[in-house]
C-alpha cells in the first residue's frame, strides 16, 4: 500500500506529517511511503534521513504524481481544494483537517469518495491518547505562549535580587487550565512567574495547584463540567460574574496567557475592552483562543494589536513555530492512527469495529459523516 507524505504548502505551516521515525516504522509494517523533497526542510529533517528511514524521495510534485498513486496520504494542515481534487476516490486521508474552517475542501473530498481522518474528531478516551494531536500540539502552543509573553514583556518574569534593589516576579493570568494552559502555568511558574488561573471546571484546580498556580476559586453554584470532562458553554451571566472576579487579577497582571474554549463554539469572551484598558502599559496578551473569536475583545488572529500601550497577540499556530518537536510529537499521534486503520498491508476503515474510526471519518463513501460539519455545508449552499 502505498502512503504519500507531502510538503506542506500552508502559509506558515512549518511541520510535516511523518519524520524518518515514524517513516521506519511505516515501512516495517509493509507499506511504500514516497515523501516529497523538501517536506521536512523547515522542521530539519533531511531528504537522506528520510531515505535512509526507507522513504522513496518525490522530487518537484506541483502536478501531484504522489497524491494520485497514494493510497493514504499524511497531512498536517488541511489540504487546498486542489490539493483534494488530487486523491483518487478510495484514497484516505489523515490531517488536522479542521472541517468547519475548510468547508469547500470537505466538499471536495466527499464528491471524490476519499476517506478523510480528521486528527481533532478522534474521541479523547484512553485508549486513543497516543493519537491525541490535539493535545500534543495545545501543550506546545500553551509552553510558547509563556515564551511569546516573557521576550515581548518590558520585565524580567522572576523575582531578582540585584545590587541596585530587587525586582518583584512578574504577574501572569492564565484563562482556561487545558492541556495548553496547564503547559503554561507550568512554563511560567518554571521562569519565577507568579501565577494565577481561571477555569470554570473545578476538577482543574488541583492540577493548577500541583504546579505551583492559584486557583482563582468562581463562587458560582453553576459549574462548568460538560459532557466528557469538556467545559459546556456558559450563559453570558456567568461570564459576566466571572469577569468581576477576575477583573482586579488581570488589571495588575503583566501578562495574560488567554487558553479558554469551548468544543465546537466561539470562545468566551473573558478579557473585554475595559479589562485591558485597566492593564498597565508595557502588559502583554497572547490569546490563543484567536481561531475561535478570541478571549481577549480586542484580539485580531495572527495579528499584533497594541491597545494604551498593551501588546496583543493572537498567534493561531504557535505549534508551528517549535516545528521539531511538534512534527515528532504529531508524526507520532498520526503513526498510532495509521496503525489503527491499516490491517495487513491494507486500509481497514470500518466505523462499525473502532470506535475511533468512527469518530474521526469526516468524509467516507461520498457522504460527510461528522454531523456539524454536514449541517454547516448544507448551510453554506442554501
Ligand atoms: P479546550 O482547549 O477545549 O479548553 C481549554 C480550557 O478552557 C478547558 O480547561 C476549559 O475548561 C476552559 N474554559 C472553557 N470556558 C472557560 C471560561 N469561561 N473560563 C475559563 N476557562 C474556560 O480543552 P483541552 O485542553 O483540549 O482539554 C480539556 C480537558 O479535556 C483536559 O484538561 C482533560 O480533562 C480532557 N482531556 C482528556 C483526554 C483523554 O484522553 N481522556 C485528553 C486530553 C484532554
């Protein structure tokens, strides 16, 4: 069976689907994996790595020999339009496909009858962790994000006893204790910060707590554990109630690392306009819920706002900017649902045996399976 490993072309998009670990370990278990030249370039893996890890190397594939021969195809980042119209019906595909953002290739992908894995809609239960792309990538994004804050921010992070007099830690606000946030307070606590955290799943504010954060306790009778262990959307008189409590913490913080979201909605709005205006000049935001809306008001994706002197960022691919490490980490998610799907030497797909399959099959024999996304595409042609 043939598996195709293209460069990615996404602006910005610096990681890549396979690394010649896991390029070895597909090809111990039978199939013929063709990587495109230069795939690895930006996250520093060699061609001859990846030959030597017993790829066959594709030069110069603008006309998409690799795409059209290949079986499986390993993306990172969801594929153009055009890239899709490239698989041969019956071909699969495994990425990071954010379907309700890339609707038309969805489309396209269904029309041709390819069998598209989306990494996010693999169900988070234990057995699936190794797969967990989300998860690998969000813990990445969470510990830069600290890094972002800490090179852009006027201030040292740890408290420093100099000769010339002591310098107080620096202040951080962590918004939401997922997996990126948790990395972050860990990052931060790490760099001398002082650190507080605001989540509205109260089974967080031990994690916080075992790595040195403050729990920022919400007195609400409302809580909000979801379904699966997932924050539920609240209703806006409890984000309101929330801001008053956490507004005096991020007034003095000097940095906010904004991580709060909701599976499958906009993300709460947690930092509005006055939040940040009561912050001192020199403070910095990095909002990484920036995709999804934003927690920070005034947040523009992949754009710096300075607002009264507060820098705000909201980088929407921070994995990206560590490419080594987040391609070792996804190529190693991406390989354990490569072995989930492949049996024998030949695509297995069978939604009915895995519960994991099912879960991630967007699209599968014509139809786009996951439900949200059908829904929107309906919507988007009426
Ligand atoms: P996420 O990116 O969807 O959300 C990030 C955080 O934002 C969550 O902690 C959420 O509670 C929080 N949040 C939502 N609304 C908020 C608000 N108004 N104010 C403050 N915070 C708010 O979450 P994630 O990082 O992908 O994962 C969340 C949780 O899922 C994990 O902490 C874990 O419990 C669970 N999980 C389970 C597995 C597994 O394999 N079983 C794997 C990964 C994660």
């Amino acid at each position: 069976m043939k598996v195709f490993v293209p460069k990615e072309r996404r602006t910005g998009e610096a990681r890549v689907a396979a690394t010649p670990e896991t390029v070895k370990k597909l090809t111990a278990a039978g199939l013929a994996v063709t990587v495109e030249a230069g795939a690895g370039e930006a996250a520093h893996f060699t061609d001859a790595a990846y030959r030597d890890a017993g790829a066959t190397l594709l030069e110069g594939d603008g006309g998409g020999a690799g795409w059209g021969d290949a079986a499986l195809v390993l993306k990172v980042a969801p594929p153009a339009p055009e890239e899709a119209t490239r698989l041969t019906s019956g071909a699969a595909l495994i990425g990071l496909l954010a379907p309700h953002q890339n609707l038309e290739t969805v489309r396209v992908l269904a029309e041709r009858g390819v069998s598209a894995l989306a990494m996010e809609l693999i169900p988070r239960i234990t057995r699936a962790q190794p797969m967990d792309a989300l998860s690998s990538q969000a813990s990445i994004a969470g510990y830069k994000a600290v890094l972002v804050a800490a090179v852009r921010l006027d201030r040292y992070f740890p408290l420093l006893m100099t000769a010339a007099g002591t310098i107080p830690p620096s202040r951080v606000v962590v918004m939401g204790a997922g997996v990126a946030g948790l990395q972050a307070v860990a990052t931060a606590k790490r760099l001398g910060a002082v650190v507080e955290v605001s989540d509205i799943r109260p089974a967080v504010k031990e994690q916080v707590e075992s790595l040195g954060g403050k729990f920022i306790d919400l007195p609400m009778a409302e809580t909000g554990e979801g379904a699966g262990g997932y924050a539920r959307e609240m209703g806006e008189d409890f984000l309101r109630r929330q801001r008053e409590i956490v507004h005096q913490r991020v007034a003095r913080a000097d940095a906010v690392i904004a991580t709060a979201q909701v599976p499958g909605k906009r993300a709460p709005l947690l930092v509005p306009r006055a939040m940040v205006e009561a912050m001192r000049p020199g403070a910095v935001i990095v909002d990484l819920a920036a995709g999804d809306g934003g927690n920070c008001e005034l947040t523009r994706p992949d754009e710096e706002v300075v607002h009264g002197g507060v820098t705000i960022l909201g980088p929407t691919n921070l994995a990206a900017s560590m490419p080594h490490d987040a391609s070792t980490l996804y190529a190693r998610n991406v390989l354990a649902l490569v072995h989930e799907v492949v049996t024998d030497g030949a695509l297995k797909l069978d939604p009915e045996a895995s519960e994991v399959v099912a879960g991630a099959l967007l699209t599968h024999g014509g139809e786009v399976r996951h439900a949200p996304t059908a829904e929107r595409l309906r919507e988007a042609v009426t």
